[in-house]
C-alpha cells in the first residue's frame, strides 16, 4: 500500500511536469501577507455597527438629520443680484449633542478674493476661452460671495458665527442635544454669476435683447451634514467636490418681475395668483396628456414678454416635502410645456423651459426625455416619488437639483442642429433628471465620493439611452442603437491604458483626480455595465441594485453600503471586482499565451519513463492510467495522431467496457484532440475570460470560464480542451466586453497588428 502511494505521488508529479525533486533547493523565500486580487476586503471596509450592518442596509439605530426651511428670496433682475431670508429649524437626530452647527455658503467659492482661483498649479494652458483668458487676465475677479446680514435666533438675539470659505460655524448658547430643535434665521445677499462666462453652476445668461434667464442654485446657507460616517461633512468646497446635504421639508418664496414664468423645487401654491386663465386652461389639459406635451406657455408669447421689462413684482409659492435641496429658474422669455406621465399609481409631471434659441429641438425632445428617463430609471430602482420633473434650457450648462436642472444644446441660428448637438441635449437631460434619484433621493455623499453619483448616474443614464433608441427609433435613425458617449466596455480603454500617474482610482475625493470625467462617470459606468452584462448577469445585479436603491431611499449611503448590499442580494462575491476596478488603476489585459496539442497514448511519455526508471519504478508498478503526450516531446509517437482515445489506450478501453453497456458506448463521443491552452494577463484586474473556439469544420463554441480561474495564479492558467475537430481559432473577448486595453493578444494564431508606418505606407499606395 505504501509502495502504491509513491508511485501516484510521483506519477502526478511528473503528470504536472514538476520534477523539482532532482533539482538543487532553492534558498527559502520570505514569507508574506496576502497579495491576492482575491482577499476579501475587510481591511478596507469600516466595521459594521448599528447604524449601518453588515449586509449593506441601514442599521437598526440608523439615524439622520433634518433641516426645514421657509425662505424667502427677491431677484433683483436689474441688477443680477439676489437677497433671501430663511428661518431654518434643525432636529437633532442623533445621539451626539451637538456644541455648534456648520452651514454652507457654497457662493464663497466665487467671492472675489477665493482661494479655490489659485488651487491649481497648472502653469499656461496650450488654450483658453476668451471669457476664461479675460476672467484671468484682463478683468476683475467676479465678486459672487455671500454678504450675510444677519444670523439671529428665535427671540430675534444674534448669534456668533465665524466664516471659513465656504463653511459657516454658528455657535449657539448652549449644546444642541439629541432630539432637540432649534430655529435661528440667516439673511444674505449676492451677486449672481454670468454663467457663460466662467461655467458657474447656477447664475444667468444674457440674450442678445437685454433679457436673461435665471437658473439659480446654492443660493442659500444651506445646513452642512452631520451623520455617523463624518461628524459634520464640513470638507470646504473648491468646485468639483459637490454636496452633501441634508433633507427636509422647504416654504419658498420667490419674488421675481412680474413678467417672468418661473418654476422649482416643489409644489406651486397659488397658481391662480401667478396663472394666466390661459396657462390655466392648458396646464388642466397637460395633466390628462400622456402621450405629448402641452403648451402652457408658446414661443411666440415667450418672444412677445420678451420685449417688454417690467417694473412690477410678482410672488411664486412653493412648498417641497422631503428634499435635500432647492432650486429655481426665472425668465420673461421661457417657453413652458408639461405632460403627465404614469409612474406606478401616480402621475407625474414632465416639464420643460427654454427660451426661443432652444427651438425647434427643445420643444421636439426635451419633455419626451424627461418622461422617458422617469419610467427607465423607476423601472430599474423605485417609483419616482416627487410630484413633478423640471428640464430647463440653459447655454452649455448641466446640473442637477431636486425636481429641476438645467441642460444644455443650442441649435444654430436657423434653427438647424448636428446629430452630436441632439443627442448631446438628449443625453444630459436624461443624466441630470436621472440625478433625480442619485443622489438626489439616493442621497450619497457628493462631497466625498464624486463616483456615487456620477457613477451610478452615467451608469444608469446608458440603460436609459439604450432603451431610448429602442423607444424611439426614428429618433435615432440612421444609427441601428443610440449613440451613448458613455458606458459600451471599448469607450474606457483609452483611459485606463493611459498614463498610470495621472489617474486615480475611482475611490478617491473628486477634488484630488486627474480627470474627473473618466473617474467618476466614464469608469464607474462602464464597469457596472461589464458586472451586469458579464460577471453577474442581468437578473441577479438588477434585483441587487434595486434593492440598494431601495434600501437608501432618503437616506444617506457610503460606498460601502452600495458594495456590501450588491453582494448581500445576489449572493456573488465581488471583493475582487471592488477591488480592481474601484480601489486600483490597474486595467484589464488577457491574452492567449501557448498553444500545446496532446494525444491519447497507451504508455508514459519518454520523460515521464525516465523518471520512473530514476526511482526504480517500473511500468509495471503503475495502476491503470490514460497518458497524455505532447507532440512537441522527445520521443512523441506520430502514429497516435488521428486516433480514437480508446484506440490509442487500452486501460480506457477496458474501462469504458467495464462500465457502460453496449447501448450506452454508442453515445459516447471521443475527442480526438486535446490543447493545453495557456492564457496570460499582463494587466492587473482579473476577469472573466470570454473565449471562442473555432475548429476546422467550421464550427465554434464559445466558454466563459469565470474570474475565480485566476484565484491561486494572477499571472497565468492553463485549461484543457479536448475535441473532435481539430482547433483553428480562438478569440478572447470577441464582443469586446471586458474593456480589455490591448486586442493584439487576443487571438490565436497571432493577428498581425501594422505599424503606424505601415498604416500611412498602405494609405498613400498607388497616389
């Protein structure tokens, strides 16, 4: 029995080609921690709690804060200045007792002397915008900062507070404690940016008649978050980092001239004040319109406003529930048009304002994508649960807030426009109304983990556009799907095969990147869209993702939360996936490293002979085997190729006779070829290996051999493929899905890649 053992010890030995026993040993390496691209990822997650478990869902003493407000705000259009008074009552939800507050004055970043002008040293730029040269260079600094008047409390006492940029601390008289409220006022004024001068998110644009359209946000103090990730999420903002914020219920206010149309956050109180008896009437027909929208203000009343400015003033009354923040837009010259669209049992309206340049695309696309966007994105998450969602036209803008953003996509002046300005206009309508859900309900933390929102957005924003064009064909026509700019595995590489330094994982602050764009929306995107359509497949992400989202509804989620749910509802384990493509630069590159054919043999290979004859063992002393021998070795037999298996082994045979009946040997199928095909990655993340195999009776097969293949080697593994037909072809990633940066490994036998030189030779050939 002993002698048995040591023979199968040393026939696997030498049946894996490791006959290490007669070489010198070798000096013993250093032991090490896990390298692995596999280790779970403890050490990068904080500790579950009971504010936020383990699975990923809120923890049973989960707790977040709320801050109300009622506001009220005067824009000044004259002058382009803004003035606002807001009551502010915060409950103190959590444990802590609270010694101050931390308020955010956002409009610091643009106040004359901000310190957010100099962060970057980036030396002359090859070229600038004529506004941006001239902000530099030629003009003054725009002035845009908070001027705060006052800050008192409830009796109407002052209360101390100190600036820090874009940060306000207000110490109160005594500590806030937990379940208590507390009520105090802050008025304020600005200057109100020209955003197409210097890209600010909110500010207004100046057509060529004198008349602007207002689209205005972060124009209040607004309550900085306190929560049991951060304490108080009081990182300063320099501009890219965006917010963090707090939900509560608003009353607003807004006093604007009595000619503009304006619309926000919220629900609008006295429409009858405000409403024409005609808007009225058309605004009754747009609730009961499903399939179009109505105009409630038209282009020619819009260009008719347009030439008068009044004096007057008029007062528009909303009121928002749950919301973590607000925003507006205002203009004599915006063209209004709304339709309902049936989102689980409720309605909801789509609305969209432009001004006359917008047209003819505005009134032709911007609602119908609105509307889209909110049954693709409720599909695939929750019901929309707000009353209503805004679309507003402004000149190379795109931003996000609560039921309203603005969004960009000018025709020309004869009303003309290019495929790329239509489907640009599509396509961020359909990414800043999608914001709507991250992080608007889906409230993550902007100022932290710019990904959390771009990401998932731009993520979910390609579902939403693929289904678009499956919609709307003729929209897209004569593309056979939309065009999206984001998302598809190929529109990555070129970043990820960039320069290693100058890119940063995607779990970085979006004020430390390099290039925010690919960082936190191109990356992301394309890497759930690769977990959905190949690692994980539809079904299981699709039910994991919507339980994220469901589970943070109106709550306030960590990166974390979103990896650990992910796992928790599909029961896949991700780590490694986290791990590559969120907390590395590392990318994707698998290749076809060797090709071996083997036959079916009857004795050992000469190798394996010698071996045995090393140890004085004899064939003899072997248990019944099938050996495998390499064509390429010293002492192959020629005449095993074409051969049966059990034609080439009569242990096979005789096991085969032992063990089926005749009926049964008739169904059997025997490989005559069998490959070692060895695959190597050059790049750091492990995937799945998506190959296709040809075979030269033309047929193919195609395996998917899953990302766990590489667990034990990240550098190289072999598989065995054994066929009838003899293999001709292999592809790894023929439909491109894993964003793999180099394709010239991809194949075998080897694709010939020409040279640039090669490329230009042949282009010039014959001219």
């Amino acid at each position: 029995m002993i002698r048995f053992k040591q023979v199968l010890v040393s026939f696997f030995m030498v049946a894996g080609f490791s006959l290490v026993a007669q070489e010198a040993p070798k000096e013993k390496e250093s032991g090490h921690t896990n390298q692995s691209s596999f280790k779970q990822l403890y050490e990068e997650f904080s500790t579950p709690n009971t504010y936020r478990s383990a699975s990923g869902a809120p923890g049973h003493e989960y707790y977040q804060q709320q801050a109300d407000y009622v506001m009220n705000v005067v824009l000044d259009d004259e002058n382009h200045r803004l003035y606002g008074e807001e009551t502010i009552t915060y409950t103190n939800n959590s444990p802590d007792a609270l010694e101050y507050l931390w308020v955010q004055l956002d409009q610091n970043v643009r106040a004359k002397d901000s310190k957010a002008r100099l962060k970057n040293g980036e030396g002359i730029p090859a070229f600038e915008t004529p506004g941006g040269f001239a902000g530099k260079y030629i003009t003054e600094p725009f002035d845009g900062g908070f001027v705060i008047d006052h800050v008192k409390d409830a009796a109407g006492n002052a209360l101390p507070y100190t600036i820090n940029f874009t940060m306000m601390r207000i110490d109160i008289p005594k500590p806030l404690k937990s379940k208590e409220q507390l009520s105090f006022s802050i008025k304020w004024n600005y200057n109100i940016p020209d955003h197409t001068v210097d890209r600010a998110r909110s500010g207004y644009e100046e057509f060529t008649d004198g008349n602007r359209g207002y689209v205005i946000a972060q124009f209040f103090p607004r309550m900085a978050v306190y929560n049991d990730v951060e304490g108080w999420q009081n990182h300063q903002f320099w501009g890219n980092g965006e917010f963090a914020l707090t939900f509560g219920d608003y009353e607003v206010n807004i006093t604007v001239p009595a000619d503009h149309v304006l619309d926000a956050t919220g629900t609008l109180q006295n429409r009858k004040e405000v409403f024409s008896k005609e808007m009225l009437s058309r605004y009754e027909k747009a609730k009961k319109s499903y399939d179009k929208p109505v105009i409630i203000v038209s282009q020619a009343e819009a260009e008719a406003a347009g030439k008068g400015f009044s004096k007057k003033k008029k007062t528009w009354k909303f009121k928002a529930k749950n919301v973590r923040d607000y925003a507006f837009a205002s203009s004599r010259k915006f063209i209004w048009d709304m339709q309902a669209v049936k989102v689980g049992a409720k309605d909801v309206m789509a609305v969209s304002l432009y001004p006359p340049e917008g047209n003819p695309l505005w009134e032709e696309y911007s609602t119908k994508a609105v509307a889209h966007t909110l049954l693709s994105y409720s599909s695939h998450t929750f019901d929309y649960p707000y009353p209503k969602a805004i679309s507003v036209h402004a000149k190379n803008q795109g931003m996000e807030y609560p039921m309203i953003c603005w969004n960009y996509g000018r025709p020309n002046e004869d009303g003309s426009y290019s495929d790329r300005v239509k489907y640009g206009m599509i396509s961020v309508i359909i990414h800043e109304v999608g914001h709507n859900f991250f992080p608007m309900i889906v409230n993550s933390d902007e100022r932290q983990w710019g990904w959390m929102d771009e990401g998932l957005d731009t993520f979910m924003q390609y579902l939403a556009e693929q289904e678009f064009g499956e919609k709307f064909p003729k929209a897209i026509a004569p593309y056979p799907k939309y065009p999206s700019r984001r998302g598809d595995p190929a529109k990555i590489v070129p970043y990820m095969a960039g320069d290693q330094s100058t890119i940063a994982p995607i779990m970085s602050n979006p004020e430390n990147v390099f290039q925010l764009g690919p960082n936190a929306y191109g990356k992301p995107a394309t890497a759930l869209n690769i977990l959905r359509e190949t690692v994980m497949g539809r079904e299981l992400f699709d039910h994991a993702f919507k339980t994220y989202s469901k589970r943070w509804m109106f709550k306030h989620p960590t990166p974390e939360d979103f990896f650990r749910t992910m796992e928790d509802a599909s029961a896949v384990d991700l780590d490694w996936y986290w791990r590559g493509w969120f907390y590395t630069t590392d990318y994707v590159d698998i290749g076809v490293k060797d090709i071996e054919k083997y036959y079916v043999s009857n004795r050992p290979t000469k190798k394996m002979r010698d071996y045995l004859a090393s140890r004085n063992i004899t064939e003899a002393d072997m248990p019944p085997m099938v050996y495998l021998d390499n064509e390429k070795s010293d002492g192959f037999d020629a005449s095993l190729k074409g051969k049966k298996p059990t034609e080439s082994s009569k242990s096979l045979q005789a096991f085969l006779m032992d063990n089926f009946d005749a009926a049964e040997r008739t169904k059997l199928k025997e490989p005559k070829y069998f490959y070692k095909v060895t695959f190597d990655k050059p790049g750091g993340i492990p995937m799945p290996i998506i190959v296709s195999y040809t075979y030269a009776d033309g047929s193919s097969k195609d395996i998917t051999y899953p990302a766990e293949i590489w667990r034990k080697n990240n550098k190289e593994i072999s598989v065995v493929v054994a066929s009838q037909e003899e293999l001709t072809g292999i592809v790894i990633d023929p439909k491109a899905e894993t964003a793999d940066i180099d394709l010239t490994n991809n194949t075998w036998p080897r694709k010939e890649v020409p040279s640039e030189f090669d490329k230009v030779k042949q282009s010039v050939k014959g001219k």
